[in-house]
C-alpha cells in the first residue's frame, strides 16, 4: 500500500482527492491547519469521514512550521506528496499580500525541502489559472507567458512553479504543477460563487454579478480536477506545467442561467461594481493534459453545478 501525503487534506479540493485516493487502496496521510479563512467547522465536517478509517492519519500541521511537519515526514515516509495548502482568494491576497507570501511561498518552500531531504517518488503542487493574469491569448497554452499575474496570489503561484523548477534541475525531483481553473462541486469553498449563489438562491436572496455579467470563466468540476491530480502523481514527469480545466469558459450572465435551471427559479439579481483582481476571462487549452495524462474534463457545468446543489442541500441548506 503506498502513502500520499495531502496538503490542505480537510479543504475543497483535499477532502474530495483524499476520498478518492482511499477508495483507490492508497494509505493517506492528511496535513491541514484548519484556519480561519472559513469557519473551521466546514473542514472538520469534510475530514470527519475518514477519521475512522486506519488508512487515514490526519496532522493539524500549519505548512510554515517546519519542525512540525518535518516529524510528520520523518514518521510516514511518504511515496507521494499533493500540495494543496495555500492562501486561495485573489481578492484577499490584495490587502493582505504578506499573509499569501508566507503561506504559499514560504510553506510550499518548506514542503520543496523536505521532499528533496525525505526523496519522494512524485509532488504534484497546485498552481492557478491566475498566473496567466489577463492573458490575451486565450485558450491559456502552458508555454505562454505568465509573467504579469494582477493578483499577489497569482504571483504567488507562479513563484510556486519557479521555485519548483529549480529544484527539480539542483536535485533532480519529479515535480508536476497543475494549474488548476474555477473548480466547483461538493465541499465547494465558501466565498467562491458558485457557493455563494447556490445558497443565496436556495433562501431567496438577492444575488450580486460583477460588472455587467460578461466575464467569464472556465467552471471545471471538482471531480474531474481530482482525477487530473491523481494521474500526474502516478506519472512522474521530471518537471512539468499542465492545465486542468473544463476547456469551456461560460459568462456570468450563463452561469446564472444554469443555476436558475437547475434550482427552477428565477433570480433576483443586483450588479456590483467588477474587483481589480478579477480577470476578464479564464480558458484552458487542456491538449498538453491529454496528451501526458491521457485526461479530458467529462462533467458538463450544468452536471457539476447540479451535483453541487445536491450536496449543499444536503450538508449546509438551512431553512
């Protein structure tokens, strides 16, 4: 049985990727400091389904303290290692780059140290569509630039992928980095909009759109996203930059037009004026993904979004 550690085990992306991985046979060893970007409730709620499972071992391990996750090293010897953790919202980081830096620049560098010191097999990291900023080459290829990111956490995640490089050429590890494309789906995060406007409309509240409803996005499934990380861990590359995305951007104005298709209802809508982090319009060209992964998105956006509302029904639907 071979051990993944996952960073950010009990967030968004981490709780779905560490369900999967243990119904695969994997041993899984999950780091997550439970903070306070959301309520810590929602994440304790996400990992508390595998806590009984004896391949499962959780650490409540803050990234940025390295003796800490240095022991967790030392005691499980990881074959593989997903780096999830970080500082996601690209508004935030704006008043608070310093935080952004810390958490995903110095973290990810602790977690680049110890893998080059306990030799992993594989380190898959998660980088962002951000890095590409607003980008006019659209779909977003892996071998244009990315060198003007408009948001500290965009330039976070590409120093990320920087950082990475070097140490695949200095030390020879096989590192992957995703850049992954406005996930959604089960344990959706709060704060992003597809959460936030399924529970709006779920209690009849008046939802806000950014600007005139025109920017659009590259709504991918959380499910499919999983899938992707699971397939470059098991493939280890040397050093190598792929998008996972749904390769299908949609507007806001169509987003919203889903969502009222599948909850059947209309929305009371009210538009706010667009942040300066926010880019245009975010696209993936996914060929690279298929080709070294053999991986295509498969959930459409109304399934995704469906699947979504199931869940937040389901577990966060208060009347």
């Amino acid at each position: 049985m071979e051990t993944v550690l996952v960073t950010g085990a009990a967030g968004f992306i981490g709780s779905n990727l560490t369900k999967t991985l243990l119904e695969e046979g994997y041993r899984v060893i999950g780091v997550d400091n439970f903070d306070d970007t959301y309520n810590p409730q929602f994440k304790e709620e996400q990992i508390a389904p595998f806590l009984g499972d004896t391949n499962f071992v959780l650490y409540r391990v803050d990234i940025r303290d390295i003796p800490a996750l240095t022991e967790v090293f030392e005691t499980e010897k990881p074959s593989y290692v997903v780096h999830l953790a970080g500082k996601a919202d690209t508004r935030k980081a704006v008043d608070t780059p310093r935080l952004y830096t810390s958490v995903n620049i110095d973290g990810t560098l602790n977690i680049l140290e110890l893998c080059r010191e306990y030799p992993v097999e594989n380190l898959v990291i998660a980088s962002s569509s951000s890095v590409y900023g607003n980008s006019s080459q659209v779909p977003f290829t892996e071998d244009q630039p990315a060198d003007r990111p408009i948001s500290p956490y965009g330039a976070t995640k590409r120093a990320i992928e920087l950082l990475a490089y070097s140490y695949h050429h200095n030390f020879g590890m096989n590192i992957t980095c995703l850049r992954f494309f406005n996930a959604h789906g089960e344990n959706n995060r709060p704060g992003m909009v597809p959460y936030i406007w399924t529970e709006k409309l779920l209690h009849g509240e008046e939802i806000e759109i950014s600007g005139d409803g025109s920017r659009k996005r590259d709504y991918t499934y959380v499910g499919d996203i999983v899938r992707g990380i699971i397939l470059a861990m098991k493939k280890p590359f040397g050093f190598e930059v792929i998008n996972l995305g749904n390769n299908t951007p949609v507007s806001l104005n169509e987003l919203l037009a889903i969502f009222e298709k599948v909850l059947d209802r209309k929305a009371k809508v009210k538009s706010r004026p667009s942040h300066g982090a926010s880019v245009e319009v975010t696209c993936a060209d996914v060929s690279k993904a298929k080709r070294m992964l053999d991986w295509t998105p498969t959930t459409s956006l109304e399934e995704g979004i469906t699947r979504l509302v199931v869940w937040f029904r389901a577990s966060r639907f208060t009347q």
